[in-house]
C-alpha cells in the first residue's frame, strides 16, 4: 500500500470557546477515493478549511507527501497540490466554459505563457472536458448553460489540468439529480484513476458507497473510525452517521419508519 499524499493527525481546531475538529486523523493516497461523512454540525467544512490551507490547526499537524507542512493561505495549499471544489463552485455564469476553465490562469503551452492564447485555452478545454466523459457543444457556450453536473465537472477538469495531486470535493453531489450524480461520479473515478487522491466529503451514504475506497466519519468534531470498502455496509455507515443508538430508539418509537 503506497504511503498517504496527505496525512492529518490529531488535528484540533477551536474557535475560542468552541471546539470545532476534536482529535481528527486522516489521509488520503494516490488513486484512491477516501469518503469523509457526517451530518450537518459535524465539522466537515471546518475539515476542509483546515486540510486546505483556509484554517491553521489549533494543534496537531499536517504531512504532505512525507514532510511536515503548515500552509499559510489557500494559495500556498493549491501550489502545493490540494485543489478544493467547493458547493458554489466559484463559476460565473454568463462566462464562457473556456473563461471559467482558466480563470485566474493562463494555458499551458510549454509553461505558463503571458498572452493569453484562447485558441489553446478553447482546445485545452475541449480535451480536457472530453477526458472527462463530457462533449461541449462550442467552448465558447456559457458555462450557466451546462447542467449541474456538467459546471462540477468542468470545476474537477480544471483542478485537475492544473496539477492537484490531492482533489478536496464538498458535497458534490447534494443538488443534483439522479443522472447529473451519476455523471458525477463517474468523473470521480476517472480522477482516481489518473492518480489523483480524492477526499469525497458528502453526508449521502449510497453516493459515497459508489465510489468510495474507505470511509471515515465524522461526529462532532471527532472521527468513530475509518472502513475500507467491503468492511462495512451503508446501514452501519448511517448509522454511525446518526448516533446509532439514537437512531435505533427513534425508529422503534416511530414504529420503524426511520
């Protein structure tokens, strides 16, 4: 088993009073899809903020690739190779797919070129949408008229084209239709598959159990273990998700309808 691109331990995150990551250990290898589940309130955006270079640990400390690091801005982490996807997906609508692609970004034309070169950045965009199972009409269309699924592809595309050794999704899947998650997670695979190491933060059990390796989740600020694919079902992971013993008390004083 190769060794973790990135590895979390014991990391504790506070907000004066608050206790937002209590002792949380993670990693995450190279073509692997590492799932992180929790509930809302459980810490996975103070998770990501943290793993991205948004939050500087209270205590603990981050590994990259072998070596202590403390990033000191998101810039610093994307340098590095974390790339982050986040819910809003920081697209503009009205901009074309190209523009978005390469926004705050110049395409690769044996190194970064100081003209922007829009026949290469439109070829670019084309390729790389291909490779990930998505044909663009033109790359000129506006990025607001692709689906959901579509924009979340175009957002892992461009972290990808653009180095990310480790692939940070929020919840990638949570406003999307059964065939947009569906596409979805097929680009996840075909990310993995390249290489990249993807953490896969979501609350939906069955569409972490698609593409998951293993699954960590995550309870008020502290993991109750990590699972690797086959070791545990999607009944036990909600479970754990839910409290458990909770979750099993409300279902028998609501006859079972949980």
């Amino acid at each position: 088993m190769s060794d973790p691109i990135i590895h979390m331990e014991n990391i504790k995150k506070h907000f004066g009073n608050v206790i937002a990551l209590n002792g949380v250990t993670f990693d995450v290898r190279a073509g692997e899809c590492h799932c992180l589940l929790g509930d809302n309130g459980a810490g996975k955006s103070t998770f990501i903020k943290t793993m991205s270079g948004v939050h500087k640990p209270t205590s603990g400390e981050i590994f990259f690739e072998g070596r202590p690091l403390s990033f000191d801005s998101p810039r610093e982490a994307m340098e590095a190779g974390i790339a982050t996807v986040f819910q809003d997906l920081a697209m503009i609508p009205l901009m074309s797919v190209t523009r978005n692609f390469f926004m705050g970004r110049e395409p690769r034309k044996g190194g970064f070129i100081k003209r922007f070169d829009l026949d290469t950045a439109n070829s670019v965009t084309m390729e790389e949408m291909r490779r990930m199972g998505i044909n663009l009409r033109a790359p000129d269309q506006a990025v607001g008229t692709l689906s959901g699924g579509e924009r979340q592809t175009v957002a892992i595309a461009r972290a990808v084209y653009f180095g990310a050794k480790v692939l940070i999704l929020d919840e990638p899947t949570s406003a999307l239709g059964v065939r947009q998650t569906s596409n979805v997670l097929a680009t996840i695979d075909r990310v993995r598959n390249q290489g990249v190491g993807v953490v896969f933060i979501s609350h939906n059990v069955r569409h972490a159990m698609a593409v998951g390796d293993r699954f960590t989740v995550l309870n008020r600020g502290q993991t109750l273990g990590t699972a690797v694919r086959g070791e545990i079902d999607a009944g036990a992971l909600q479970d754990l998700m839910a409290g458990g013993q909770e979750l099993a008390e409300l279902e028998g004083s609501l006859g079972g309808t949980v």
